[in-house]
C-alpha cells in the first residue's frame, strides 16, 4: 500500500514518539534501581550502627534515637 507523505510523516513521528518513551522508561526505571539501592545502603547503615551501639551496652532509647530504626528492628538486631 502507497503511503502519501502526510501519511509517512506521522508514521515516522508515531515511531520517534514510541522510541523516546521506551528511553524515558527506561531512564526512570535505572534512577528507581538506583534510588533503591541508595536506600538499601542507608537503612544497612542504620543497623550496623544499631549492632556496634549494642555491643558497647549503649541503651536502646539512644539507639532508636540516633538511628531512626523501631524499637522491635533493635530488638530482633539482639537475637
């Protein structure tokens, strides 16, 4: 079937339009993967933190304090 120029055109721009969504997809689902590995590190942070305070008898009010990490997060850090 013959496509008449118009009809190329929009073909063409429907394609690059397709192609740039799947980039910017992509892009937002690398920077996602990456936040998430940012918070998997802060939170791994936190409770080595929470594990060297509890080796030295620090108590468990400054520990969730200082961490921001639950009560029963510490807790199980003891077990």
């Amino acid at each position: 079937m013959l496509m008449t120029i118009a009809e190329q055109l929009e073909q063409k721009g429907f394609e690059r339009g397709i192609k740039q969504g799947i980039e910017l997809g992509r892009e937002e689902g690398r920077e996602e993967i990456r936040e998430e590995g940012r918070e998997e590190g802060r939170e791994e942070g936190k409770l080595e933190t929470a594990r060297a305070l509890l080796r030295h008898g620090v108590s468990l009010d400054i520990i969730v304090t200082s961490t921001g990490l639950s009560r029963d997060k510490i807790e199980a850090l003891k077990h």
